[in-house]
C-alpha cells in the first residue's frame, strides 16, 4: 500500500523516529463529511466508497534533527488529496495538494528546518478526498491542537512543581538522588537552581507551597535514608529553616510522622497535610486538626482553596475528602455520600464553581458544592485516559495526568484528546530497575506524570519525567 506525505518545501529529512516524537490529536468532530446531513450520516457512509479508517491524526515527529508538524488521514480507497489548515483566527497558514493518489496522506506542515513550525494553539482544517476516476468527492472538516511545549529537561526526575506568579519551582531527586529546588521564570524560561544543601530538605519533596514571605517544602523523612519533614526558605534572606521539632507530627505510638505529603494557604493559616493527619500553622504555632470528619490520624495526600475560600482536604488510604466552609468541616466518603470509592489525588475548580476532583482508583469526580450533584468519569463510561488520575487542573477545559500514561484534555468530560510520547515531545524516563539491571523485566521506559499546576493568567504547565512542560 503506498503512502504519500506532502511537504509545504521540498525537505528531505532522513534517520528513525527517535523517543521525543510526540502531540496531541484532532477533535472528536474530526473524519465526519459535511455535506452529510447528521439524520442520513451512517446510511449515507455505508454507501460511499471514500472511508476514513482511523481518526485523522495530528503529531509532532523527530525524525532525524529537526522537528515536524504532521498531520495523517488514513483511507480504504486510493484518493487524490489537498488539505487547507487555517489558524485560530481563520488565516490560512498551509495549502497543497497530495503528489500521487494513495490510501495513506501525511502532511508535513511544519518544521524546525526552515523555521516553519507551527505555533502552539488550535487549527481548523479542511481535507478533500477524490477517487482517481472522479466518481466520488468527499471533504472533511475538523480541528487539531498543538498543545505541549517542553520548556526544561533535568538531570534527575521530577518529585512535585509549584508556581508563584512568575516563577515555577521545581523539585528532583529522591532517595538514591541528589536533592535539589530549581526556579524557572515563565516569561523567558531561564532556570535557576537555588542553594539549599540536600541534607536540609525532604528527601523526596512531595509538595512546595508560598505562604507569606518563604517558600515551605513538605516530604519524606526517614531514619536510614535520611531528609526532613517540613522545611522553610525564607526569599528575602535566601535562608533555610528546617521546622521538624517544633512540627512535633507524630504517629499514634508517639513516632514521628513518615511524610508531609500537601501544602496550602488560607488567609493567615498554612495547612499541612501529612501521613497521620492534618495540621495548621498560624502565628509560628502548630496545630493538629482532629474535627474535620475524616479519621483523625488518616493520611491527607491532597490540599486544595477554590474562590469562595474554601479548603479541600483529600485522604489516600480512607478514600474520601472534606471541606472547610465558614468554619464547619463537611466529611465526604463513600460511606456518606455518593462519592466513589479511592484515593483523592488532586482538585482543581471549573467556570460555574464546580469541584473536579483526580481519584487514584475511579478516574475523575465533578462535585457541585451547590446542589451536590457528583457525576464520575472512568473509562468505562468515557473514553478518559485511565482510572488512575494523579492530577487535574481547568483553564478552558478540563486537563488531567495519568501516572503512566501521560495527558487527557476534555470540554465536557465525555469526550477526551490525549498527549502522551507517541503524539507530542513528551519524553519516557527509565525506571530505578534500569541502574541495576538493563536487562531485568522491571527495566521499563514509561510516563511519569507528577502534577499539573495552572497560574493566575490561565497558563498551565506539567511535570513529567525529566521535564517540565507547557499545556495548551
């Protein structure tokens, strides 16, 4: 079967696709003929000759050295094809004609060779499809998106990403790694690493959090491998604090607690989430919260304030979450509640004020704190990316991160675009297996995503990996 692959320039580009190949793919609309009215759809498709077999499909590729933008559709006739790409604002930015009639059109319609790569964001495009004899004339209109940029690639793998206004920071290394906090500035990128000695931090850091003046760092702190609990950087004097002692969590039998695994702010209040319940700091004074509905000593994994000030407490181990609404704790189990079973991961909040919420078990939750509506997302009702979710954010959709594989984006929940390495520059990293065994089955290249963090303006960016990343 013959292929064809239409070029803006004549490049010739040689070498095998190398492990950075990667995007994200076309909206669901994509591959639906629009002179078909929507009643006489499937009829009429049974009676034409020209058949989409797969979804069109957009890709950023690496080739060889330079980076391309493609887009492919897939036939089960021989046709003749032209495509037409506009952009967000209706410019047309690409328009050519297939050489040869195949089954199988790729157009290349960008590349870091000449400069001609495409900006990240949304396109419309129209495809004319026709039988050599001129019998049939089919046209396909959709969209696609451009959506991951990589902004930095580390030497260690990513453990928690936190922003601030400009300044995303970020934290690598964990227990067989050097530890260390980066800044990167979001306007022009440049990276920064700031001079905290290992020895003074979480060894890994699970969480980084901006509360007054300083930068607090919250992780794992164990006996034979070492690192802290909670530890404050103060900006202004570039000074560490470590906060253990007068911390003082503890375990029921007077241990002290395993990890600091969440951080958030509330007014003049830090809240700290932690392995054997959820604590407070105000006023350099630490207090354990035990009414807040939830098992007193439960593991809180996730923290979270929404615009009306309310704070968001999830729990791993007892599957459930609770919120704090002027002054009264509202505990939300499966037990209680027509919440689902699992751990709660991470909550972002929606245009209307919605609570979504990632679920390490069932996929995504949508909490109305009004009426108390909760509507579930798993792949067996939606085509989300897994039931596995370790983050979520929301700028003008729905964006969550599936631990092994990689990125899902969504207008309504139902219908989902997914970005992982075979479709974007998304890299794979090695697992621990690898430094000891190359050839051990646990040696495994895979998708580590570790959190989605969304700023004030609307932007959004991602840990994965080795890297940091932006989303569209």
């Amino acid at each position: 079967m013959k292929k064809s692959i239409a070029f803006a320039l004549v490049l010739i580009l040689t070498g095998c696709d190398d492990e950075t190949s990667t995007t994200l793919s076309p909206a669901e609309k994509t591959g639906q003929p629009t002179e078909t009215p929507r009643e006489n759809q499937d009829q009429h498709q049974q009676e034409q000759a020209i058949q989409l077999t797969t979804t069109p499909s957009f890709s950023v590729r690496k080739p060889g050295r330079y980076i391309q933008d493609q887009l492919a559709f897939n036939f089960t006739k021989t046709v003749n094809a032209s495509l037409v790409v506009r952009d967000s604002r209706g410019h047309e930015i690409f328009n050519s004609s297939a050489n040869e009639a195949t089954s199988e059109h790729t157009f290349n319609l960008g590349s870091t060779y000449n400069a001609t790569s495409l900006d990240y964001g949304v396109y419309q495009y129209t495809f004319t499809a026709s039988l050599a004899d001129g019998s049939e004339t089919r046209t396909i209109k959709g969209q696609f998106e451009k959506g991951l940029r990589p902004i930095h690639e580390f030497d260690h793998k990513i453990s928690d990403i936190s922003i601030d206004q400009d300044t995303l920071y970020v934290a690598t290394g964990d227990y067989m790694r050097p530890i260390e906090v980066h800044t990167i500035n979001t306007q022009d990128d440049t990276v920064h690493t700031l001079a905290i000695a290992g020895t003074e931090l979480p060894k890994p850091i699970y969480d980084m959090h901006r509360f007054g003046d300083s930068i607090y760092f919250g992780g794992r702190k164990q006996d034979w491998l070492g690192g802290q609990l909670l530890t404050r950087y103060q900006l202004d004097t570039q000074t560490i604090e470590v906060l253990d002692n007068t911390f003082a969590c503890q375990q029921q039998n007077q241990d002290e607690c395993s990890a600091v695994f969440s951080l958030t702010s509330q007014g003049d209040t830090l809240y700290i989430g932690t392995s054997n319940g959820l604590y407070t700091y105000r006023n350099n004074s630490f207090t354990k919260v035990t009414q807040h509905g939830l098992k007193e000593n439960t593991d809180i994994k996730s923290l979270f304030v929404d615009s009306l000030q309310r704070v968001w407490a999830g729990s791993m181990a007892e599957g459930g979450l609770t919120y704090l609404h002027q002054g009264i704790w509202h505990p939300m189990t499966e037990g209680n509640s027509t919440m689902p079973a699992g751990g709660i991961m991470a909550f972002a909040e929606g245009t209307d004020g919605e609570i979504y919420i990632a679920n390490n078990i069932n996929g995504l939750t949508r909490y109305q704190p009004d009426s108390g509506e909760v509507v579930q997302f798993t792949p067996y009702n939606s085509n989300i990316i897994d039931h596995n979710l370790v983050s979520v954010a929301y700028t003008d959709g729905i964006i969550v991160g599936s631990h092994d594989y990689g990125i899902a984006k969504s207008t309504n929940g139902t219908a989902w675009t997914m970005t992982d390495h075979t479709n974007s520059l998304m890299k794979q990293i090695k697992t621990d297996a690898c430094e000891f065994d190359p050839d051990a089955a646990g040696c495994q290249k895979v998708l580590v995503v570790e959190r989605i963090v969304d700023s004030q303006d609307g932007r959004v960016f991602a840990a994965i990996g080795k890297g940091v990343y932006e989303l569209y």
